[in-house]
C-alpha cells in the first residue's frame, strides 16, 4: 500500500507527495486540455479517471516562452496543504503573472510549501496565455485566460475541502498580470460567489478595447501567415506571436512600451467593465482587498530601453496620456536626470498609480481596502517588480541571489518575509492584516522595509502629476493620413 497522500476530487483519485510537513498534489486537471475542438473556447470539464492518478510532479505549462510544451494538458492546478485530515483552512488561489505572455505553476518563486506552512492551502493555476488565451478569435469568446481561471475558482469551490481548505474562505492572489486578472475577476459577472477577499500586487493599468486586441491578432496572423489563429499550431502561433511583441505597432499607443501586446478585453460581456469604473460602482459586493506595489517597480522594464536621452523621454512620456507630460515630472521630482524620469514615469502609468487608482475606487464602492507599498531591496533593481511576491511566498534566495549579499541582507530577506507572509496570511483567515485601514484622508500605507512602519502614503508628488487622468481601456489610437 503506498504511503504518498491521496485525496479525492470530482474526477477521481489522486496522488501526490509529502515532504517537510507539506502535502503537495502538483498537477491535478481542473478543465480538459484546450486543443483541437476545445481550442480557443470556455474551458470543458476534465475528464474523470480511473484507479490513482500521480500529480505529484507539475502539469506542462502552456504555451509560452518559459518552456516547451510536451503535452496537451496544460489546464492544471497545484495544491499544497499542511493537513489533508484538517477542516477550514483558509484557502490562497495564486494567479500568476507572466506578461500575459507566460504562466507554470513550476515556477520555483511561487512555490506554495512554505507559505501553506502557515496555516493555509495553497493553490496555484495553470490558465492559458499569450494567443491562446487572449488573442480576439472570431466566433470564440475573449479573455479564455480569464474563464480558466473561473474554472479553477469553481474546482476549488468544489473539491478544496478533500486538502482540509474551507470553500466558503478563499482569496485570490495576484501580482503584475496576476493582479489584472484578479482585478478584473473582480467585476465579472461569472466570478461572483467564487472568492471572499483579494490581494493584488502591482496591478497593470492596460485593458483593452476589442477595436485594439483585433488589430492586435490582425498582426498575429499576418506574422503566422494564416487566415485564422486555428490554422496554425501552438509552437508556431507563439513563435508570431513573441515576434510580435518586439516590433509592436505605433497604433497601439502606450502599449509599444510595455513587453506585451496582450491585456484582458473589455467586451461587455464576459469582462463588462473596467475594474476601476466597475469597483467604484460597487461590484465587488463589499470584497475585502490587500493591494500594494513597490518602489522600483519599472527599474527592469526601464533599463531594457537602453540609453535616457532628454529628448526621448519627453516624448515617452508625453506618449503615455494626454494629461501627463515631462514638465509636470520634473516640477515634482526637479532633481531627477532624464533615466530617474523615464523609470518614475513608466511605474507610474503601468503600475503604481494604476493600483493606487483601483484601491480609491474599490474604497468608493464599499470595500475595506489596505495598502502597502515594499521600500526594501538588495541589489541595483532595488525594490524590484516581483519582489514583494516572491517574500510573501519565502522563496526570494531560491537561487541564491539573498545569500550572496551577505548576512545582513540575509536577516533583513528573513525577518520581512516572515512579517509579510504572516500578514498576508492574517488577511487570508480574517480579511484583516493588522494595519489600518487605506481611507481617502489618512491614506495608511504599510511599508515594508529595515524598520516596517505605517504612515501616508509615500508616493504623493506621483500621484499629484496623475490626478487628472482616469484609467481604463486603452484603445486602438486613430491616426490621420
């Protein structure tokens, strides 16, 4: 008789692995695998199986430049849990991010052991990405990546209590394209019932008309030389589409200058609205939510630009909205070279001031928002995109990059992590982390840092240069001849 843990879910039995405390189930399907007649279409239900199906190892990521795909069970999720025999457990659903581009529940920085080691199962999802699940594919629905992980969300609701997790107590968990998701799972229609609380972590402020993701896919297949997206296979359709992303089209605004040409649409019906306009409307039905982003956020994406040049970052940043441009910049920040402006500005209008944004609005429409920005960081990129995640979830020096710099930044790495873990974790069981609440006069921030603290939200003169602009969709830019 074999000694591995198993579990029982709606399709049948399955076995995973145990290790350090953990039980971990890696790549149980939730939806049948997205190819020939389920290509591009709402995720179908698994299959059930017969006898013990192994999960111990994880399933094949989708499409994406991470890695190759080897089989076409790509919608799969991972669990981890610290008690199978336990009952109501919160539950942490982790969406991804990637750019859109790229999703592997293998990812060794969001591997959930450790912070299922607090005291909650972890579940991480597989979703389809890149054409796959965002291209606009007449006759198919938009934003697939979306209703996959719809179709996790309802696993979990169905099958979370065989791990010990309570289905009645589940917050999802995004970072970059992960909280766009969560955003706007937020304010679709199909999600409602399916989560209790949300985290999101440097939300992406692109969401795009179907004017835009046609065009978008106009260029995909042009690239792939088909008529339509079906015509061509997914190693091949992600070829065009990565060539894509590096030659992006001027007409795509704003968008040219991030490392994807994907983002959820806003059809009016699957995703009716837009987070921040549907939030403060009050759609989230009073959702408890931790959003938060960090300092440095656009350091990485800024220094692939290469060189700052007056001139160039001008027309960047005059490129972004109609109500942003240099000059503002500088009257805020009149110390910053032209690199310093480049990289404020390009956080601010992808990430910091789009979460900022959406905390104001879902504080408008009812919901108890806290807000956190992460000032800490132990190398030039600072206090980097991702990084926040990757403490939360304890795994930062997987590769030994924390060890590196040396046994200070080894204590400070260990006693942030453990701070935000344990927090996030307390807003998990409670939807409180311990802080005050983000209201539209104090503007309590957490910040995480040597010293942790509370206090005003830092990142005031930004979010001055932005009070006039309202985020939204973005939309195919009209060009006269």
């Amino acid at each position: 008789m074999s000694k591995r843990p198993r579990a029982r879910v709606a399709t049948g039995l399955v076995e995973g692995e145990a290790g350090d405390g953990i039980f971990a189930f890696r790549g149980i399907p939730f939806a049948a695998p997205p190819v020939g007649a389920n290509r591009f279409t709402e995720p179908r239900p698994a299959s059930p199986w017969d006898g013990v199906r192994d999960v111990a190892g994880f399933g094949t990521a989708p499409p994406g430049p991470q890695a190759p795909t080897t089989d076409d069970e790509w919608l799969t999720l991972a669990v981890w849990t610290p008690e199978l025999g336990a009952a109501g457990l919160p539950v942490i659903v982790w969406i991804t991010g990637g750019a859109y581009l790229q999703c592997t529940t293998a990812n060794p920085h969001f591997d959930g052991a450790r912070l299922a080691g607090g005291g909650a199962v972890v579940v991480s999802v597989n979703y389809r990405v890149g054409a796959e699940g965002w291209a606009h594919v007449d006759g198919h629905p938009d934003n697939r990546g979306l209703l996959d992980q719809i179709a996790a969300l309802r696993w979990v609701k169905d099958n979370i209590e065989a791990f010990g997790g309570d289905p009645g107590n589940v917050t999802v968990y995004g970072q970059s394209a992960g909280a766009g998701s969560c955003a706007a799972l937020l304010v679709m229609p199909r999600a409602a019932g399916l989560f209790e609380r949300a985290i999101l972590q440097s939300l992406p402020g692109t969401y795009f008309t179907p004017e835009l993701a046609a065009d978008v896919t106009r260029h995909i297949r042009a690239e792939a030389g088909v008529r339509e997206l079906a015509d061509v296979d997914p190693p091949r359709l992600l070829a065009a589409v990565m060539a894509v992303s590096e030659r992006m089209d001027s007409r795509w605004g704003p968008v040219a200058h991030t490392p994807t040409p994907f983002s959820p649409v806003v059809d009016g019906e699957i995703l009716p609205v837009d987070p921040w306009e549907g939030l403060a409307s009050g759609r989230a039905n009073r959702v408890p939510m931790l959003l938060g982003h960090t300092r440095d956020d656009a350091r990485m994406l800024a220094a692939r630009l290469g060189p700052a040049e007056d001139a160039a970052v001008e027309e960047l940043i005059g490129a972004l909205v109609p109500t942003v441009d240099a000059d503002r910049y500088r009257a805020e920040f009149p110390g910053l070279d032209a690199a310093g402006l480049r990289e404020i500005a390009l956080g601010d209008w992808l990430l910091r001031m789009p979460t900022l944004r959406l905390a104001e609005a879902a504080q408008a429409g009812g919901s108890p928002v806290w807000f956190s920005e992460l000032f800490w960081g132990y190398g030039p990129e600072g206090a980097c995109h991702m990084l926040d995640a990757s403490l939360v979830f304890g795994t930062t020096d997987v590769n030994g990059e924390v060890t590196a710099a040396g046994p200070a930044v080894v204590e400070q790495h260990r006693v942030l992590s453990e701070l935000m873990r344990a927090e996030y974790l307390a807003f998990a069981a409670t939807g409180d982390p311990g802080w005050a609440r983000f209201e539209p006069r104090e503007l309590a921030t957490r910040i995480y840092d040597v010293a942790p603290s509370v206090r005003r939200y830092p990142e005031e003169r930004s979010a001055a240069v932005w009070r006039d602009h309202r985020f939204g969709v973005v939309d195919l830019a009209r060009i006269d001849a």
